[in-house]
DNA sequence: AGTTTTTCATACTGATCGGTATATTTATCC
DNA sequence: GGATAAATATACCGATCAGTATGAAAAACT
C-alpha cells in the first residue's frame, strides 16, 4: 500500500519509465475549459498546453491530436455536467420536481463558474464547423435522441397514468424540454445572469408541462 | 439615361476610374453564407474571395477587414432575414397568427437553401469568440434587446384588451417566443429537416399563447 | 551499477492565416 | 491623346497554426 503510491497505482506493480507529473483528468478538464470559452478553432495548441499545465509533445501522448482531445473533452463534459441533469430528472418522483431539477442542474452546469455563463459546451459547438468532424457530430447526434428518448418514456408514463394531460403528448413535451434548456444555454452564453435565468425556470418549467 | 448605365451611376456623372467588375450586395450575401457555414474563424479569407468571386485587395477595398465584413454580413443577415420576420409578426392582427408568422418566417430564413438547415446566423456566432468583437456582442444584444420590447408590447396589449390570459406576463411570453425561436435555429442547424420543424411550429405557438 | 522505458523540455517543420505592396488593366477627365 | 483615378491580378509579408524530431531527465527492472 505504501510502494508505488508516488506513481499512481496503488496496489501491484509500477510502471517502468519516468512517472507523470500532471493529472490526466484536471489536464482535461482544463482542456475543456479552453474550448468552452474559445471554440474549437478558437482554441489554440498554445491555450490549451498553457492551461493544461503540460507541454505540447505530453498533450499528444496523453491524448492524441487536436481533435481526439476535443473528443475526449465532449465526452467529459457529458459525464459530469450533461448526464447528472439527466440523472436528477428521472430520479425525481413528481414530474413537476423531475423538470424542475432538470432546469436546475443544467443551470448549474451552464454557469458553473460563478456567475460568469458561458452555456452549454455541445450546443456552442455543434453544427458551427461545416462538414467538420463528421463522426463527432453523429455521436452527439446520437447521444441527443438517447436523451431525448428517455424523457418521452417518462412524460408518456404520466400521461397514461393520468398525472399530466393528453395534449401536449409526449414526444411534444420532450421536445419542448430540450427546446428549452437550449435556449436557457443560449441566454447562459450571451450575457444573462444566474438571476435572470433561474428566475425564468419556473416560466419553462410550466410551458412543458402546460 | 444611356450613358454611364455600364458604370451603375444612373444619372449625373460617372465614377472616374476603372469600374467594379462585381455587385457588391451578391459578394456581400456570398461572404455571409460562408460566414454563415463555417462560421468566423473558420472562414478564411481564401473561402471567403473564392464564394465572392473577387480577390483580396478588392475585399479589402470595397469592405475593410476581415471584422469589418463579418460585421456588414451581420447588418445584410438582419436586414434581409431577422427583421421580415418581426415586421410579419408586427403587421398581423390576429395573435395566434402573428406568432404563427413568426416561426414561419425564422423558419424561411432558417432553411433557405432547400432543405439544407442552417439554422440563425446571429444565434449560431455570438457568445463563441471569447472576449472577441465585444462592440459586436454588444450591438447584438442591443438588437435582441430591441426586438424583445416589441414583442412584449405586442402582447401587453393582447393581455390588457382581453385576448391573451394574464398569466404568463407580456415579458415571459416575448422570453419564451424568442427562446423557441433560437431553438428552433439550433435545431436547424443541428439536422432537423424543414418538414419537422415545420410540423413542430403549431407546439411552439400553442406554447407562447397558453 | 547499468539498462530500459516513459515522460518532459526545447526547438523546429511545412502549411496556412490575415493583410498588403507592387504593378497592370480599364475607365473618365481635360 | 495624354493624364489621372479607381479596380484588378499576382505575389509576397510576418505571424501563427497543428504537429513532431531530438535529446535530456526520471523512474523501474535486472
């Protein structure tokens, strides 16, 4: 327990070489930061090794070229800021404190850093770069209908028990939904306020279940 | 009336010098679609005079930079797209059909090169450059701010003259319009074909109205 | 100790970026 | 028919881009 603590792995043998003196996840979430406020293009090799702490021949052994580490940052980004709102929706009992917590989380994750917005990572991005990184815009693609899918099932399942009405049904409210925390990242993006924005969640939060 | 037709100074006494071989409001419309695809660091100055079908002392001549252009493409995208579809809202009498004609007319200028969705130009840009162009941000905003107004007017008077419920207020609902508005832009951009937007309109406007 | 393996630091590559200097065309003005 | 003025075309500028070659440094393995 006490050897090989030094090298970052606990239990059994080290490995050999010179050890890592960055953090692989911190590196990427400064990395993630980066993009988040520059853009893809915006993001320079120099901003991001400035950031990250590393130097540019670390950067591409730890993760690949420009694009796998955007890659690797979406991913990151869904892991711990998209999917825990996610999560918070379906783990709340009530529809009403479902979307709610909805709001709430995404908010949280849209102005993360005080009460400087800066929206959502994936909607600031996506769909920007023409015919750019065409198998990264699937996969969000992808993971978007995932998301979507599971908000129809749970709004069709207050809809049949009688906890929501008919109209709108649920793929209409689902829709709406994602319509709305869009936007509210939009509004994160371009100068509101945390105020502002929480103010305004109870506004979304009845237009979806209206 | 013959004489200097070729030199588009109808009347009165030519331009001296060698005339310009290119319209200046198509190079300007061109420049904006490529703004418009790859957005503004994507776009180099190479796709920028090849779409134009000038060179570049002539881009800079007629246009100033490269700030400079992307900025008159910003005026040229809200006089020929974003502000018909406020004046189509403004100049009907009917509500439920002033929003209608809202969406409808964002839609138009959302896809208006056949099905491929490109979703807002102005809601596609800003927020991404960070701490770039903040004089641009700002008359961005200043805009959106103006339009916002408009709208609440609008519905302000909806509510007082007994047409629209009170609740939600002139302000949440102008709020809502402008948000699924934006959505609808992202889903644009994002994908989503003409036909399924145009099937989700009647959701968006049941919403702002309810 | 000496070899091996992995990471770190510096400096470099060719390509592309936004912007411009130079010179040639094409028109009007006198 | 010059002289002048404006727009064209070509080629170039320094800066910056993403990515890498090279060698020193720091650990484990034998």
């Amino acid at each position: 327990m006490s050897r090989n603590v030094k090298n970052n792995v606990p239990s059994g043998k080290k490995k050999a070489g010179r050890p890592r003196r960055f953090d692989e996840t911190v590196a990427l979430e400064a990395a993630m930061e980066v993009f988040w406020a520059k853009g893809f293009e915006g993001a320079s090799l120099e901003d991001l090794t400035n950031a990250m702490g590393i130097n540019r021949p670390s950067l591409y052994a730890a993760f690949g070229d420009k694009n796998a580490l955007f890659s690797k940052a979406i991913d990151h980004y869904g892991e711990t800021i998209a999917s825990p709102a996610q999560v918070g929706f379906h783990n709340e009992a009530s529809i009403e404190k479902a979307v709610t917590a909805y709001f709430e989380l995404a908010l949280e994750g849209q102005c993360r850093n005080g009460d400087c917005a800066k929206g959502c990572f994936i909607a600031g991005m996506v769909g920007l770069e023409d015919g750019c990184m065409p198998e990264l815009q699937a996969a969000l693609a992808k993971q978007a209908t995932a998301t979507h899918q599971g908000f129809v099932e749970r709004f069709d399942r207050e809809i049949k028990e009688g906890r929501l009405g008919p109209t709108p049904d649920a793929e209409a409210r689902a829709t709406l939904m994602m319509d709305l925390m869009q936007a509210q990242s939009y509004r994160a993006r371009t100068g509101a306020t945390r105020k502002m924005l929480e103010d305004q969640i109870e506004m979304r939060v009845r237009a979806v279940l209206a």
